[in-house]
C-alpha cells in the first residue's frame, strides 16, 4: 500500500469511527483538530462524506411501486 492509499484509508477509518462514536467528544475533538490545520486531512476527509447512493435488498422488506 503507497503512502497516498494509508492516508485515504487512515481518514476514512477515523471517519467512520465518528459516524459510530457519535457522543464521544475526546474523539470528536481528536478529528477536529488536523481538519482545521491540515487542507489534505480537510480534502480527504470530504472526499467519501455522503456521497452515492446505496440499495439493499431483503426479503423482510417489500416496497411497493409507486403509482
């Protein structure tokens, strides 16, 4: 893995975590802290932040078509 690959994974592992740990503040503050001083960290962790659409399937869940 380069260095530009460990950085995207390294953010979207801190991303994902704060989606998780949503009142945990010392993390929170943890994150905050690079996003203010460093454009890269800012950039990168824009980059995946609700973007997409995602479908799932499942028998337990029917929608109907709309009229």
């Amino acid at each position: 893995m380069g260095g530009e690959q460990a950085a995207d994974t390294a953010v979207a592992s801190l991303r994902t975590e704060t989606g998780r740990a949503r009142h945990d503040k010392e993390l929170h503050d943890s994150v905050g802290e690079p996003s203010t001083r460093s454009d890269d960290f800012r950039t990168r962790r824009s980059a995946h932040h609700g973007t997409g659409t995602k479908r799932f399937d499942h028998p337990a869940v029917v929608i109907s078509p709309s009229p």
